[in-house]
C-alpha cells in the first residue's frame, strides 16, 4: 500500500514555440527509468498553448490518447478524416492503433489554451484507429463524473476510467474503490490523506481505495482510476 506525492514544482517541462509542456512523467529528453509510468498511463502531460501555437502534423502508434481541455478550445485534426474544435470542459479520445497522424492547435480566436494530455497502453494491439469527443458527460460540482471509461468516452485500455470534479471550498468526495489511482489537482488546491496538493501537484495511490478529497479552495480534479 502506497501514497506517493509527485509535486508539480519538481515536474520537467519543454518549450517551443509558443507553448509550455510539464511532464508527469519520464518523456522524451526529460528521461528517468525510476518514472516510466503508471499501470498503464505512461504519459501525463499539463500544455499551455498561445493562440494559434500547438503540434502540427505527427504520428502515433498503439496508444489510447486522451485530452481534457481546462481552458479556451484545442483544434483537433487526423487521418481519419476527423477535425474537432474541443471547448473547455470536453474530452477526446484518439485511439492510435497501429498508426494514425494528427495535429492539435489553440483554436487562434479563443485565447490561449490549457489542456492535460494522458497516453495509455491499450488492452489490444493494432487495430484501426479511432476518434470520439464530446459526447461524455460535463462534470458538475461537488462529484466526480466519468468522462472517459464506464459511463463516458470510450477507450481502448480496459479497466482504466477518467473521472473529474470540480469542488468548492469545503467540499469533499470520495475516490473510487479501484485499487489503483492517479490523482491530479488541475486548478485550486485540495487535501488527501494528510497531503495538501496545489494546482499541479499529483497523488499516485496503489492498494488504498476509497481515500476522501477535500478542497482548500475552489479545485478542478482530475482522477484516473484502474481496475488492476
């Protein structure tokens, strides 16, 4: 049984141009063999984009991808064909299959965007790729919603479940009974288990279900939770 504390000030991040990528986790240069991932999450990354700035065209493979929006709206292109403007408070799911390209740009009259991106192993190789937004529920306040898995988005990586909540002060919510999960403070700051986390700053639980959250101020939460 594990509580561990990742601190978003000890993240490391990358920049271009005109934008800002903190890392959760082990990527690219920023390489650590003591942080490769997370069950199957082994991508976790907070992007700040300027209007119009982003990732132009680029590949992937065998990755379930998901994107949550926090602020202003992401223009979402592939080569399924598929071209999405994804709003704050909207998820998308890109499952790669055995390959796919794609481009994700700050929609450039909506201001600048903020968006937290999770790759995820996927349960079965290959296959053909796929591309959903938009269609899971909208979090409300004070509960956590699935967006991604069970009753929200499909995704290819069995088990694996994105749930958010948005939280006033003083309010609290119970994670779920899985005994695996990744938890997030997106904005504001919310106490668990004895750890106060602030915006940034992630909590990765194995073999403790059903911990309480509760928010010093007003927070935006998101949690992955698996299933083994």
């Amino acid at each position: 049984m594990a509580v561990a504390l990742y601190a978003g000030s000890r993240r490391s991040s990358s920049a271009g141009a005109g934008r800002l990528t903190r890392h959760s986790f082990s990527f690219g240069p920023h390489y650590d063999p003591a942080n490769l991932g997370f069950g199957p999450l082994v991508c976790h990354n907070d992007d700040l984009l300027d209007p119009g700035a982003g990732y132009g065209e680029h590949p992937h493979s065998e990755l379930e991808i998901v994107t949550w929006v926090l602020e202003g709206s992401l223009v979402h292109t592939d080569s399924t064909g598929a071209r999405h403007v994804v709003d704050a408070g909207r998820a998308q799911v890109l499952s790669a299959g055995a390959g796919i390209r794609h481009s994700e740009v700050a929609d450039a009259g909506s201001g600048r965007c903020r968006f937290v991106q999770a790759w995820l192993r996927p349960s079965e190789p290959g296959g053909q790729p796929s591309y959903v937004v938009g269609e899971a529920p909208t979090p409300g306040s004070g509960g956590l919603t699935e967006v991604v898995g069970g009753d929200g988005l499909p995704i290819g990586a069995s088990g694996a479940r994105l749930l958010v909540a948005r939280l006033a002060a003083g309010q609290s919510v119970t994670l779920p009974e899985d005994p695996r999960q990744h938890v997030f403070a997106a904005t504001g700051s919310v106490d668990l288990a004895g750890t106060s986390l602030g915006d940034g700053d992630a909590l990765r639980i194995e073999g403790e279900p059903g911990q309480v959250v509760t928010a010093s101020a007003a927070a935006e939460l998101l949690v992955w939770s698996f299933s083994a």
